[in-house]
C-alpha cells in the first residue's frame, strides 16, 4: 500500500504540475503576448526581456523542473511495471510533458529568448528580430501549452486507471 501511495501522490503531483504549466503558456498564448506585439517595439522587447529574467525564480522553476523530475520518475516506472493498470498513460504523458514542454523549452524558445537578451530595443535590427519573435515563439508557446494540457487530461486519466491510496 505504501507503494501505490507515493505512486498516486507522483501521479498527482505530474497531474497538477502538467495543469499550472499549461495555463502560464496558454496565459502567454491567449493575451500576454498579443498584449506586448500591441507596444511598441522597444517598449515589448524591455518587458519580453524582463518577463524572462523574472520568469527565473523558485515558484516557477519547481512547478517546470519538479514536474520534469516526476515525468522522468514515472517513465522510469511505467517502463519496469508495464503490466499495471494505467502505465500507458503515464508513460504517454509524461513523453507528452517532456517533449512537448521541456524539450520545446530547450530547443526553441530559450534559444528565442537569448536571442531577445543580446537585443538592442531601440534599434531598427531589435525591431526586426522582435518582429520574427513574437511570430516564432508564440508558436511554439502554443505547442508547449497544447503538450502540458494533453499530458494533464492524460495523468488524470492514469489517476483514474489504478488503485485509489
């Protein structure tokens, strides 16, 4: 029993991880970013820049990294007790997570965001580059914010599948 205990509390955790992640990117994905490409160039770049200084803090960090952590667990799980009721969907999910979240994270918009870092706001070159940006990495905003929210329906689904604590 203790076992399935923390398993549920794992499962839970990634749950409610994969939500609050979901809805800071679709926060980002349905107004944030609309509202900064409504300023001025130079005016969006110094409030994108700052947005992803601040954006570097604990709250946010452990609800991105924890629920990282817990997906890499769970994969780790799924795999060694395949025949358990709902391991599918823990796996899947937290491959949704990983790839979707993490792993667009790290291959798309954090190069963006250096990128955005070493712009001049007030020159023509970080007009054109913040231009290219909020097209680019809005995009890929709404692909990460999609997995978080595929990967939340999916844990909840595995909480479902197995035993209750």
């Amino acid at each position: 029993m203790v076992g399935i205990t923390y398993l549920y509390i794992l499962k839970l955790f990634a749950a409610l991880g994969c939500g609050v992640i979901a809805g800071v990117f679709f926060a980002f994905s349905t107004f944030v970013m609309n509202a900064l490409a409504q300023q001025p160039p130079a005016q969006g770049i110094a409030t994108m820049q700052s947005i992803n200084i601040t954006v570097i803090n604990p709250w946010f960090m452990a609800a991105f990294l924890g629920t990282s952590l817990v997906c890499l667990i769970l994969i780790a799980f799924s795999l060694l007790r395949w025949q358990q009721p709902g391991t599918a969907y823990l796996l899947v999910s937290a491959l949704f997570y990983l790839i979707g979240c993490f792993g667009v994270t790290m291959v798309f918009n954090v190069p963006l965001n250096d990128a955005l870092a070493a712009a001049n706001p007030n020159s023509p070159e970080g007009a054109n580059l913040w231009a290219r940006y909020l097209t680019n990495w809005t995009f890929w905003n709404h692909v990460r914010a999609i997995a978080a929210f595929i990967a939340a329906a999916l844990f909840t689904m595995a909480l479902n599948a197995s035993p209750k604590p």
